[in-house]
C-alpha cells in the first residue's frame, strides 16, 4: 500500500491566486461588506507579499454590493438589474480591495474579464502581460468578471473556474478556493479528503451540493477548476474562508482540502489549451490510444471510438477513456461531421473517405494537453 501523499504547505508556494467567494465578502442579512474579516484576509496577503510572492486576488460581491447600494429588491435579478448593480458595485468592491492591501503598503490593480478574453488567444495573452506587469512592481491585481457586459452565454457563470483559468494565464503554482465548507468530503459517510492525489471519475462523482444565495458556484465547479489548474501544473486547496485570517489557517494545518499536480511542466500555449472553459465536443477513445497518448503519441483517427457534439476544425474538444474518465484536452484538426466518418479508421484511409488528403492526426501531441496521472 503506497504512503499518503504528502500536504503542500502553502508558504512554499511562489505565486499564489485567492478566489474570495460573495458570501464571504458579503454579509448576506445586511448586504454590507465584512469589513473586519476582509481585513484579515489583507493581514494574510500581506504576509506572503512580504516574503517576495506575487499575489493575485480574484474576487467576487460586485453584484451582491451593488444591488444593496442601489436598493433592488430581493431574489433573482433581471439581466439589466445585474448589470447595473455589477457598474456600481464594481466601485464599491475595487475601493475596499485598494484601502484593505493599501494599509500594509500595497497597491491594488483592478482587472474585468469575460469569458471571451481568455478564450481568445490574443486577448489571453493581452490580459496576462498585464497581470505580469503588475506583479513586476508589486502590486496585487484583483480579478473579477466583468458582469456589468458580460451575459449569460458570454460569461463564466461562476468564478471557481475564473480563478483556475486566471491562475493558469499567470503560471501560478498554487489556488487557493475559498469557500463556506472546508474541503471535499466523501459520500455518504462525509470524510474530509485531505489530499487528491488525481481527480478521477469517483472524484468528480462526489462533488456536489447546493451553491449558498449569493455564490453561483458549487462543489462540482469547485473540482471543474480543481482539473483546470492541476492540468496546467497548478496545485490547488478548498479551505472555509469563514474564518478570521482563513490563509494562517490553512497554514497551521486547518481542515482542507488539496489537489496535487504532475510536477512535468506545460507550456504557455498548452496552459491556453488545458483551461479552455468552453469544450466543443468528446471524443471516447479505446484503451490501446489511451495507451499511445500517456506515452506520449499523437492522437489518431483510429483509436476514436465515438464522437459527441459539434465542433469545427481547430475547436478544443474533451479526450475521454473507456471508462468515461477525461484523458486531457486538445485542438482537434477535424469538424464533428469529418471526424464521425474517419473514426476507427487507418490513417492511410483517410482521403478515401473524405476525398481530401487531411492530417493523418485526429490531434497533434503538440495540441493536446492530457490530464494529470
């Protein structure tokens, strides 16, 4: 029986990404600030900043401040109400993050992101030479989604992946999730995990639950963003953040949760591929090209077995196995319609059936990205 894998500790970490739910920031009965937890929080920061790391927030309330200072009423908002409590708020949310990280000498950036700015190479890239900017004079960029135009099929949905999409762009090594539980449980005896070796299909089944009022996000977004960083070579924790300077508490061996990463590096393009949120299609693969990608193959027409969804040429698309566990992700050189007619078959058979000579990959080894072993 192999030994227990090892907890990270989390002042060993060089640059660290915090994701701080609404229902953390926000006081949900009073729609106000938690002022003195969020000056905690800022006392944690501030520690590991001390020590030379980069730090970056992302952060959620925007819309919960928003509709409080506006006084909309409660329950669901229309699409126009969360915008605009989102274009005021966004204020309210930017000068507690400026005032909190400016008494420990630190300056905050501001940074709103949709979806479509890491899904797009170029834009990616344009956001991240900004984070890397302001991480080289030492300020703390503060992420959030850019609600205030975002809709809902432009827009993240939930800022657990935000933030492991963020944290891949910046080749950060650790995420750390915030949330209102400490960590994911096994079911149904409800066992705290401390440490995930690998996400697999029985990982994934036990994420679960119900998200709180003002958070979007659940369990099952939570191990989403767990497959999105620990792909790219981040490593990640889900702690409760609904305690007083959260980050120490982790640090003196808190209740948690941590999701290991292979330690093979990713580079910058594959980081893109890995934490694409917006997956076009599967493709269900026999054993024996399981086999070829984990020794490091390119993936061919004929190890495809089935083809699920509808995508065009250069998509990203989700590798899965036999068993229905996803292998990684890649940028598949064929449309959904092509790819259903060379499945199963020889590369060599390929202008045969489409009566055009194609690339003899399904998926070039330079395209795809597999998921951590």
């Amino acid at each position: 029986m192999s030994a227990p894998a090892a907890t990270p500790a989390l002042a060993a970490f060089r640059r660290i990404v915090v994701k701080v739910g609404s229902s953390l920031l926000v006081d949900g009965a009073k729609g106000a600030l938690r002022q003195p937890w969020l000056e905690t929080l800022g006392a944690d920061l501030a520690r590991h900043a001390a020590r030379g790391a980069d730090i970056l927030v992302v952060s959620s309330g925007a819309i919960a401040l928003g509709r409080t200072i506006l006084k909309l009423p409660a329950g669901p908002l229309e699409l126009e109400q969360s915008q605009a409590a989102a274009s005021v708020g966004q204020i309210a949310l930017a000068r507690a993050w400026s005032e909190v990280l400016g008494r420990h000498g630190i300056v905050a950036g501001q940074i709103l992101v949709t979806l479509h700015d890491t899904e797009e190479r170029r834009r990616y890239l344009n956001a991240r030479n900004t984070m890397e900017t302001l991480f080289a004079v030492r300020a703390v960029p503060v992420v959030n989604e850019n609600d205030t135009v975002a809709t809902d099929e432009i827009r993240y949905g939930d800022n657990d992946r935000l933030a492991a999409r963020v944290a891949t762009m910046v080749g950060a090594d650790c995420l750390v999730l915030l949330s209102d539980i400490d960590g994911l449980y096994t079911a149904p005896s409800a066992v705290l995990i401390p440490v995930v070796p690998r996400i697999t299909p029985e990982i994934e089944a036990m994420a679960g639950g119900a998200a709180s009022e003002l958070s979007r996000g659940g369990m099952t977004t939570k191990v989403e963003a767990g497959k999105i960083a620990t792909t790219a070579g981040t490593t990640m924790v889900i702690a409760s953040g609904k305690h007083d300077a959260p980050l120490a508490r982790i640090e003196a061996g808190g209740p948690c949760t941590w999701f290991l990463t292979p330690t093979h590096p990713v580079t910058s393009r594959k980081k893109w591929i890995a934490g694409s949120l917006e997956p076009r299609g599967v493709l269900w693969l026999d054993a024996g090209a399981v086999g070829a990608l984990r020794l490091g193959r390119s993936l061919l027409p004929a190890g495809v077995a089935k083809v699920d969804g509808t995508f065009e040429r250069g998509d990203c698309v989700v590798v899965r196995g036999p068993d229905g566990a996803e292998i990684g992700r890649g940028l598949v050189a064929y449309d959904a319609v092509a790819a259903v007619q060379i499945m199963g078959k020889s590369s060599g058979a390929i202008e045969a059936v489409l009566g055009y000579k194609g690339r003899s990959e399904m998926i070039h080894r330079d395209d795809l990205v597999l998921a951590a072993e």
